[in-house]
C-alpha cells in the first residue's frame, strides 16, 4: 500500500509519517529532508534549492521529477509500502508519480490558516529552520500551497483515493483515523 500524506505546511504530515515508518513498517520518503540535505551541500544547485526553500517558495517541478524518478528506481520496498511526505506537491508533480507507481490512498490533513502559521513560528523556535521562522513567508508558503497543491486534492479524489482528516484533531485520533482509512 503506496501513501501520499497531503495537506499545508505545518498540517502534521511528517509526525504522522514518522508513526506509520517507526510503528507500521512503512519506508518513507520526505521530500523536504532530502532537499534540505542538498540544499546544505555546498554545491550550486544547493545554494540553489536553498534560496527557493528560504523564501518560501518551491523546488521546479523538472527539478522534483528527476530526483524522485532517481530516487524510486534506487529504493527497495521489503516492509507494508511507501509513505510520501512533502510529494506531490502540484499538479504536474502528481501526474509524474501516476507513471512512477500505483498510489493507493490519499490522506488530506485539513488544517486552516491561522493555526497552521502559530504553530510553523512555534515549530522555527526548535527547529531553526529560515522558512519556519518568519510570518510573511509561511503566508508566502500558504498561498503556494493554496495555488499549487490544492489542485492536487482533487487529482486524487477523481481518483477516488482521497481520505480527508480535521488535522486540529489530537496526534492520536489523527493516527487512528489514517490506520483505518489503510485498514490497518
Ligand atoms: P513544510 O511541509 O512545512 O512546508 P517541508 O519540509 O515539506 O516543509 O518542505 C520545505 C520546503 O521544501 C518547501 O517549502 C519547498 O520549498 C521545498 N519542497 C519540499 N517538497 C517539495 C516538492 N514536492 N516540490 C517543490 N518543492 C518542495
């Protein structure tokens, strides 16, 4: 069973996927990890991939695209399947996962604004992260979410794969609400 954990930045998404890799068997794939590990490389494109995380905005898709298509021909799956965290996050980006592997639910974490920029500056106090640490650009990051990813709820619920969860729920309701919509 393939995952896709959707939803604004700060929704609950990695703590989540964090649960279903540590408790479930599940290998994850964290867009956001892997590009904050380039984007500290000294090279480049990292310097690159940092500017474009640092203002809030995202990564190109063309960008995106070869580095998961790398990276799912590299993984190897031997537990319950894939979780992505932070993928897709467009339109176009969801098509390229379509032609990379079967996707078999869609979780929609639904969080509103105002609780999603309190606890991002909450969040930026711990985890040092620029993105994490300033209003305007977590409202800059809302904004691309709303333009760009939102679109890709309705890619999946077309495909009838979309489970949407209330992310203002606790930690533990939220995982019990994802563990049965895998009927886990
Ligand atoms: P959050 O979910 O809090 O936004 P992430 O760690 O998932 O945090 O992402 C941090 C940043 O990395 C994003 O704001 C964006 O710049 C970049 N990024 C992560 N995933 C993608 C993606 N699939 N496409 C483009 N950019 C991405």
């Amino acid at each position: 069973m393939n995952i896709v954990l959707i939803g604004p930045p700060g929704a609950g998404k990695g703590t989540q996927g964090r649960f279903l890799i540590k408790n479930h068997n599940y290998d994850g794939i964290i867009t956001g990890e892997i590009l904050r590990k380039m984007s500290g490389d000294g090279t480049e494109l990292g310097d690159q991939i940092k500017d474009i995380i640092d203002a809030g905005n995202l990564v190109p898709d063309e960008m995106i695209d070869s580095m998961m298509t790398d990276h799912l021909a590299n993984i190897e799956v031997n537990g319950a399947g894939l979780v992505f965290d932070g993928y897709p996050r467009t339109l176009a980006q969801a098509q390229t996962l379509d032609g990379l592997t079967t996707i078999d639910k869609a979780i929609y974490l639904k969080v509103n604004e105002e609780e999603i920029v309190k606890r991002i500056l909450k969040r930026g106090q711990i985890s040092g992260r620029a993105d994490d640490q300033d209003e305007s650009i977590i409202r800059t990051r809302m904004e691309t979410y709303r333009t760009d990813t939102e679109p890709v709820l309705d890619h999946y619920k077309g495909q009838d794969k979309l489970v949407e969860i209330d992310g203002t729920k606790s930690i533990k309701d939220i995982y019990a609400e994802i563990l049965s919509a895998i009927g886990s």
